[in-house]
C-alpha cells in the first residue's frame, strides 16, 4: 500500500506537467521560432507561393493563433472559438487570425490533401494568416501537444495574454473573446 502512495505520489506532477506542457507564459512573447518549409502562404493572383514565416511578424494587431495538428478532429475542437470570432466582425485594421497547421502531424497518407485544404482555405479567405509548418517546428518549439489544437492570444506588441492547448469550454471561449474585445 505504502509503494503504492508513493508511486501516485511520483506520478501526480509528471501527470500536472503533460495537462500544461507548453512553454508559452503570459505577459511574455512567443518563443522565437520560423517555417521555412512551406511557410506563409500568400496569393498571387489565382496562385498560392510559400514564404518563410516568423512568430516575430505577430505584431501590431491583436491576434489569436490557432496552431493545429493538419487532422480534421484537431481543426474541430476549437471550431466554436473560430466561429464566435468571425461573428465578431472584428476590423481587419486591429486584429487577424493566424492558422498554423501543423502538416507533419497528419494522418498517414493525407498531407497532400492538408496542403490543398489549406490552400483552398487561402483562397476563400484571402485576407486570412496561414501557415503550412511541414515539419511540425512550431509545435516542437512551443512545446504543444500532438493532435491537438492550441490557442493563443496575443496583444498588439506581440505577448501572450491567454493561452490554451487543447479544446476551450464555453466559458474560456468567453474568456478569449473578452480579451480580445478588450484590447481592440
């Protein structure tokens, strides 16, 4: 019994660890981290081009960072967040979304078509912010969980000001939104 209690014991905060394992702290910036392959995709015209992306470009608005696993059941979990944002109608002047997706944390045989969902996305919403990361250098560098979908909210100079890896519940969907409102 008494091996027992302290095997729980030892087991408890390794387990506290796992529910908050990323490295991003409020009232600081994100950990530096940059996609070079794939990366940003821009529209040129009817085309999608990549560019090299950097967390230091998150600046100068307010942003809320979706970093998602390139799985349909991680773009899901926090699909309420998104759609509370979009009937925000929130002035494109002050605030932007940025998708992160992460393409090698798809299932086996599907990254093509995580690409292509992504660039159809571009499309549809031009005005959006989305990051193809095929190697998974963000979710490695932030320290978030596989298959999974994090939250961030950022201020206009760039720091954290809420954060969650995994699916927000009613109440912090409120929660984000407030801060996002009030920072506008």
């Amino acid at each position: 019994m008494k091996s027992s209690l302290i095997a729980l014991c030892t087991l408890l905060p390794a387990m506290a660890f796992q529910t908050s394992a990323h490295n991003l702290t409020l009232g600081q910036p994100l950990p530096s981290t940059s996609v070079s392959d794939k990366g940003e995709l821009i529209l040129q015209g009817d085309n999608i081009v990549y560019q090299t992306w950097q967390s230091s470009q998150l600046t100068g608005k307010v942003r809320v960072i979706q970093a998602i696993a390139g799985r349909s059941s991680a773009k899901e979990l926090n699909a309420s967040l998104i759609e509370a944002i979009k009937a925000a109608n929130l002035p494109q002047d002050q605030y932007q979304t940025t998708t992160i997706i992460n393409q090698d944390d798809a299932i086996w045989g599907t990254g093509g078509f995580v690409k292509s969902s992504a660039e159809d996305s571009k499309k549809e919403f031009a005005w959006s912010s989305i990051v193809l990361d095929a190697k998974g250098q963000v979710r490695s560098r932030w320290e978030l969980k596989e298959e999974s979908s994090a939250i961030i909210v950022l201020d206009q100079s760039g720091k954290v000001v809420f954060v969650k890896d995994g699916q927000l519940n009613q109440s912090e969907i409120q929660q984000a939104m407030s801060k996002i409102q009030a920072l506008l």
